[in-house]
C-alpha cells in the first residue's frame, strides 16, 4: 500500500507510459479537473505548451507537486475513466511489463 501512495514508481516509469502505453495527458484533463486534482489554470498551462512530449512534462511536473495519498487514487480513477486500465494494472504492479521491454523500471 505504501508503494501506491509515492509518485515513485509512476515517476520512474513516466516514460514508459508516454513511449510504450502512449499516455496523451490531454485524456485525463477532463476526468482530474472533475476529480479536483487539476485546476482550470493548470489545465490551461499544460495545454498551452505547443507540443505533446512538452505537455506530458508539464502535466507530470504538475501532478507530482500535488499530494500522493489524495491525488494517486484519483488519477489511476482518471486512467479507468478513459479505458486505460493496463496503465493502472501496470503503475500497481499487477501486470508487468510486456515481453518487448524487459528493462522497463518498477
């Protein structure tokens, strides 16, 4: 449970999400501002950057000044909402990860 509560672990694997999961985090937006994770000023911020890897740095930077016992339940909340559960099952250690990336970080 304690692993779930640190950004560490979606922290090491942020480019893994972004290079082999494809994680656009234009798709969470919407579900994080519902959940009061991301506020209408930090959306704005993120997508004001003109390219996406720029805005999956942004959204990431944003994401893990927030408090991770509130906000990590909220966000793999986010990764169901947009039918990304293999996100979620992969960041929670359910699933590893897939025969093409053997040194992918947990």
């Amino acid at each position: 449970m304690e692993r779930m509560l640190s950004w560490d672990r979606i922290r090491r694997n942020r480019l893994k999400l972004r290079d082999h999961f494809a994680l656009n985090p234009n798709d969470l937006l919407p579900s994080l501002m519902h959940r009061n994770v991301i506020t209408f000023i930090e959306d704005q911020q993120i997508r004001m950057k003109p390219y996406l890897p720029e805005q999956f740095e942004e959204f990431f930077d944003i994401l893990f000044m927030k408090n991770p016992q509130e906000c990590i339940p909220k966000f793999y909340e986010a990764l169901v909402d947009i039918n990304r559960e293999s996100i979620r099952d992969f960041l929670q250690g359910v699933t590893g990860p897939s025969d093409d990336n053997r040194d992918a970080q947990f």
